[in-house]
C-alpha cells in the first residue's frame, strides 16, 4: 500500500563541523536540537533488533518510534555523536569498515569498542568499503563474510548488522549477507519493493544539515518520507 507508514530508519555520516568534502554533514548544533525535538515529541528511538523482530511477525511499528544509523565511522561518531546519544538514553547502530579504522579521521579501534560497550551496536559497512554491485561475487563474499569476522574477533561481540557502501546490493549480496549469519542489512533510498520490510534492503532516511528546520525534520520522521522521494534501483 503506497499510504503504509514505515519506521524510519535515519542514516547519518559525520556528525561535525563542514569540512568541505562530500561527506553528508551534520553540525553538533544542529544534531543536538534534532536530538531535544526528538526528545520533546516523545519519540521513541528504538534499535534494529526490534524493528527486525516486528517485521519478521508482521508486528505494526507504532508512530513516534524511529531507528538511528551512523556510516563510514567517522572519528566524530565517538567524541561527538556517541555523547550526545548517551545524554538522551538513545540507541544507535553504528556501520564500520575494518580497513578503514585508525585512518585519519576515522574511529580507532579502542573508540569503537568504547561506543560498543556503551548501547551502540556495532555492524558491518564491509572490509573496504567496496561498491558491491561492481565487485565479483568472490568479492561480495569476502567483504561481507571477512569484516564480520574480523569485527566480532576485534570487539569480542556478535555483529548482526550489515550496511552496504552507499546502498548498492544485488541479490547475491543479499543472499551471501543472510547465509553469513547477519540479521539484517540497510541500504540508502534503493529499492524494487514499495514496502520498506526487505531485511536485506532495509531502506533509510539520509540527514542532512537542511534538517535543522523542523518541518523537513518532521516530514521525515512522519513515517510517509517514502511518498515523497524518488527510489534508486539497487544496482
Ligand atoms: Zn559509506
């Protein structure tokens, strides 16, 4: 039904100051007042694990409950975002490529594993961050097969979530993602199902600066963002 209500579930990259790349930003002023109108509307920001637990039952998702991500783990992640997410009790996934961590710019592993240990879940963004639609189907295999792996030896926990470099799938990596033992993955605005309860194509809202205003703010978190935004295909 093209009227459905989906949760949303918003994607962030670096929570900053501007620095001019293309890298979609958002300042921690402007995060911050996200968070508090959040807060004050009685949102309810809820982890993957129940969202995915609720589609798997057909369970309906209430309004006001909505799913916080956070891609590429930028070094802010840890000393911006990840406090601000503590102080409003919000919980929050977190998508980290292996062999991007310890870059400048990017998390270390000891701030990942701090945020792991803090009710941040911590899921895989691939090994290298690779554009999986071009990549062979040994490829897709190793990066998603690989940095799970290689996180859960790192972080001493299981990771459950997958989230594909800038939303490309195919349905090879969405079957090598579910035989590789991860519940779930995300992609951005791709997608061929009108409905947004694919597991392995869980579509997401990107947050920008411009949602500082709130009615753009409050269109996305209406739950009919979908209505308005055009679908990518996913490959
Ligand atoms: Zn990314």
């Amino acid at each position: 039904m093209i009227w459905e209500r989906t949760v949303p579930i918003l994607v962030y990259h670096r929570i900053g100051e501007p620095a001019g790349d293309h890298v979609p930003t958002v300042t921690p002023e402007s995060f911050e007042r996200q968070l508090v109108w959040m807060a004050k509307r009685h949102y309810r920001v809820i982890g993957l694990a129940e969202v995915v637990e609720k589609l798997r039952r057909g369970a309906p998702i209430p309004p006001r409950h909505l799913v916080m991500t956070f891609d590429d783990g930028y070094e802010e992640t840890a000393t911006i975002a990840a406090p601000l997410l503590r102080r409003f009790e919000f919980p929050a996934t977190v998508f980290v490529t292996p062999n991007e961590i310890g870059l400048p710019g990017f998390m270390t592993w000891e701030q990942v594993r701090a945020i792991g240990h803090e009710g941040i879940a911590i899921g895989s963004h691939t090994l290298h961050h690779t554009y999986l639609p071009l990549a062979s189907e040994e490829a897709v295999e190793l990066e998603l097969v690989e940095s799970k792996r290689v996180l859960e030896q790192e972080l001493g926990q299981t990771v459950d979530w997958l989230s594909y470099p800038v939303g490309g799938y195919t349905p090879q990596a969405q079957a090598v993602a579910e035989a590789a033992g991860y519940r779930a993955a995300c992609t951005t605005n791709r997608g061929v199902r009108r409905r947004n309860d694919d597991l392995f194509a869980l579509r997401r809202i990107k947050m920008t600066e411009r949602d500082q205003y709130p009615l753009s703010l409050w269109v996305k978190l209406s739950g009919y963002y979908d209505l308005f935004r055009r679908f990518e295909h996913p490959y």
